[in-house]
C-alpha cells in the first residue's frame, strides 16, 4: 500500500512463560486498588446503572481518557497491567481517566435477577454519553479492547462530537456467524480437554445456539479461546492459567454469560472507507488500531484497518504480544499511544525515547481534515506536532 512506512522499536521483553507470570496468580496484581485517587460511580443511563471508577477531574478543553474492557474481563482485568505501567504515569498526570465496566462485570458485582435482559451492543454504546454528561467531559479518547472496542467505535458512529480519538485493540467490526461461533467452541473444547466425542458434541450444540456455550466447555475456557489463539494457550501457560483463574473468580459468571450472548450476536459495524461506496459512513476522529501478531483478532483488526479512512488511521501490529497487548507489552504500547497523542496535538514535549527518532514528517499536519468537528489540535498547549496522522502507517514493534 503506498504511504505505509514502517517503525521499528527496540526490543522489550514480552510477559512470557517464566516471567513474572507467577505474580499474576494472585489476584492483587490484576486488582490492585490501593490509589486512593479512584472514586467508584454507580451511573444512570437509559439502560441501567454503570459502574464506573475516575480520577483527576477535567482539565479545560482537554479530553478524558475513557477505557471500555473486553468481555470476559473488567477494567481492572483488562487495564491495570497498562494503566500502572511507569512511562503511562506520563501522559494520565495530563488527562482525567475514566473507567467503564460493562454492566454487572464489575468486581463484586450482583448477579442480575432472572429475566434480565442485557444490553445490545448498541444500547451500551448508548449509554456512554450518561457518563459523558455526568462528569462534565466535553468528549473523549477512548480505548477499548475487543467488545470494548466494538461498543466505542459504535459510541463514535452515533456521537461522533463526542469522541476525539479512539484505540481499537483486538477489534471486530465483523457480526458473529455460526461458522465462527463453531470454531470457538471447538478450541476450547480443545483446551478444556474433552477429547475424543467432542466434534459429534460440538454439532449438536451448534444446533442449539450459543447460549448454550457452558455446555461445551466451562465458560472461562470458552473466553481464554477469544482472548487468546491456540498458539499462545499452549505456550504462555501461566499467563492463561492465571486469566483462568481470574475469570473464573473475579466475574460473576451469570453476569458474563449475558455479555458473552449479546457480544454473539452483535450485528457487522456499519462502515466503510470513504470513497468505496456512497454515502459511506466511517469514523470521523483520529484511530489508531492496535494487534498482537499471535492474536485470534488479527483478521479482523485488518479488514476493519481497510474500512477506514487511511488519512485518521495508524494500524499498529505489535510483535511477540499474543491476544492481550495492554498486558503483554505495556511498553510498547504506552509508547504507541504517547506518539497518537502527540499526533492529535497534546503532550508535544513529552518523552518519545523510542518513538522520537523513527517520527516522519508526514505524520503531522498544519490543518484538521475536518474543520466542523472540535479537533484535539485546536486545543493543544504548543503548536508543535499539530494535526492529524494522515495516512495509515503499519508498525513492527
């Protein structure tokens, strides 16, 4: 593709077999609540309470930073690893932080009562502009993994004044087929260990439907399967024994098995690069998509990289980082995210040890590509590194 230029980080050890895997079995790790800085929030939203954990408050015209977690884990599951990582202590000390459970994934959480309907996919979109207004935000930077990441880019196609950014890992702009339930269910029949008997099985479930999925295997087994591809189930033991483990522990597992079906049957993402079709819609902010290069997700994180306007999108491919990069290469990752900011104008004197000198010129620009929206540039603290990121730029980290 012409434009792509390719970026090349120094080597950062991934959390592999035999490295600090073991710290993870207990739970403090990934749970770690000792900042007393984090106020918890139970918020209203047409679709019910969310549950939600800030700290900072705004900072003028400056953006928060909203996270969403992928289904299966919480925030504190999905982001703490990420969010407690030194260098990321640089860019948060400039943003109020906002994190968002899906409802009834919180730690802690209630079991729903029986007959509970879950939101769709589309009303948990909707209910992130409660959370906008409540805390005063005039838009965000999201980050969202995996279903996280569907619900954000949903919430920026119908609020798209609301959204100033977005990090996608591990997206899915696909619905989810039959096909691709099936195979699920057959890798963690697999990991689980059913052994011979389990392919006559998996048809018979297939013909009853995914909310069936417990049937199968255990419901923490069957997330290990979307959160990771089976390379790295059988490779990095400890880091997937001990997301077992959390999963198993930490989520109330009625609560997941709502969020799981409704994530099933999410519907294909309405968009398409401009200029493809007519009239076609896409997502108007700055994106930067973000894959391991051993991830189940990898597939979809391209095609959904080739129905955006390449003139907002980086695509980051990160080496050695399997299924869940924020935990994996937090490095790497914060680093990548400090450069995106600086692409949309913030924290242009902030540290880019390893970004600064593979940075090109063309990944800045005077102007905003669209003027009639608010654009991140228009509020930055110095006039150095204005613009947007106007091609997409694939990275070997």
């Amino acid at each position: 593709m012409a434009g792509l230029q390719e970026l090349r980080f120094p080597e950062e050890k991934p959390l592999l077999r035999g490295q600090d895997a073991t710290e993870l079995e207990n739970s403090d790790t990934f749970l770690l609540a000792v900042d007393t800085d984090w106020k918890e929030h139970d918020i209203e939203t047409p679709y019910g309470l969310l549950h939600v954990v800030i700290r900072g408050s705004p900072k003028g015209n400056r953006p928060a930073i909203l996270t969403y977690h992928d289904v299966g884990l919480n925030h504190k599951l999905c982001f703490n690893t990420f969010f407690n990582f030194e260098d990321m202590q640089e860019i948060t000390k400039h943003f109020v932080v906002c994190h968002v459970d899906a409802p009834g994934q919180q730690v802690g959480a209630s079991q729903f009562p029986q007959g509970y309907q879950f939101p769709s996919m589309e009303q948990l979109a909707a209910m992130l502009p409660s959370v906008v207004q409540h805390f005063g935000f005039k838009y965000v930077i999201g980050i969202g993994v995996g279903a996280g990441a569907y619900v954000l880019a949903k919430f920026a196609l119908i609020f798209p004044d609301l959204v100033e950014g977005l990090v996608l890992i591990n997206i899915d702009p696909n619905g989810k087929g039959w096909i691709d339930w099936a195979a699920t269910k057959v890798s963690a029949v697999r990991l689980e260990g059913v052994g011979r008997g389990g392919a006559s099985r998996c048809s018979h479930w297939l013909r009853l439907g995914p909310q069936l999925s417990s049937l199968t295997s255990t419901l923490p087994d069957t997330v290990l399967s979307h959160l990771f591809r089976q390379e790295e189930l059988v490779s990095n033991t400890e880091l997937v024994q001990s997301y077992r483990q959390q999963i198993g522990n930490v989520v109330n597992q009625a609560n997941l098995q709502l969020f799981w079906n409704m994530y099933n049957s999410r519907r294909d993402l309405d968009i398409n690069r401009p200029g493809t079709v007519p009239n076609a819609k896409t997502l108007r902010c700055p994106v930067m998509l973000v894959v391991g290069d051993n991830a189940p997700a990898e597939e979809g994180v391209v095609e959904c990289n080739s129905k955006l306007d390449p003139t907002t999108t980086t695509f980051l491919k990160m080496a050695d980082s399997g299924g869940l990069p924020q935990v994996t290469q937090p490095g790497k990752l914060t680093e990548a995210f400090k450069y995106f900011l600086q692409g949309m104008g913030y924290m242009p004197s902030a540290s880019m040890t390893r970004l600064a000198r593979s940075r090109t010129s063309s990944l800045t620009s005077a102007s905003s590509v669209d003027g009639s929206r608010p654009q991140a540039c228009t509020h930055s603290d110095s006039s150095e590194g204005l613009g947007q990121v106007n091609h997409t730029m694939e990275v070997s980290c």
